[in-house]
C-alpha cells in the first residue's frame, strides 16, 4: 500500500494535493482530542446533554486548562 493509497482511502477518489495540509491538521486535532478524552474519561463526572452547546472560547480555556494538567500527571509518572 502506498500513501497515496492511504490518502485515497481516506479522502476519496478525485483529492488533490492542496487539500493536504488540511487534512493533516485535522488529524494532529483528532489525535490531540482522542488523547483528551483517554486522559479524562476515567476521572470525568457524568456527562448530561443540553440544548446549549459551550462557548467555543469556554471549551478553549477547558482545553487548555486538561493540557496543563494531563502534563503534569505525564511529568509525575
């Protein structure tokens, strides 16, 4: 298999190569998220749904605020 072929499969036939970086930065914020979610999902209180989503500048500081600490608990161990 090669990386166009990887690509492809991801992407669809027909992508071209200007949509790449793209698509890296999507998936450097994909595995960054999934790397969030592993560190909480443990320690997290239950999650209720709402109407109202956060504000994005919320879910910012939130982030930024699980970043600082999921580096420390890696620092600690």
């Amino acid at each position: 298999m090669t990386s166009d072929d990887v690509v492809t499969e991801l992407l669809g036939e027909g992508w071209e190569e200007d949509v790449l970086p793209y698509f890296l930065d999507f998936l450097k914020r994909s595995i960054k998220d999934a790397d969030r979610y592993s560190f909480i999902r443990d320690f997290a209180k239950p999650l209720t749904f709402n109407h109202n989503p956060r504000d994005r500048l919320e879910m910012k500081y939130f982030d930024d605020v699980l970043d600082a600490k999921q580096y420390d608990f890696n620092e600690n161990n």
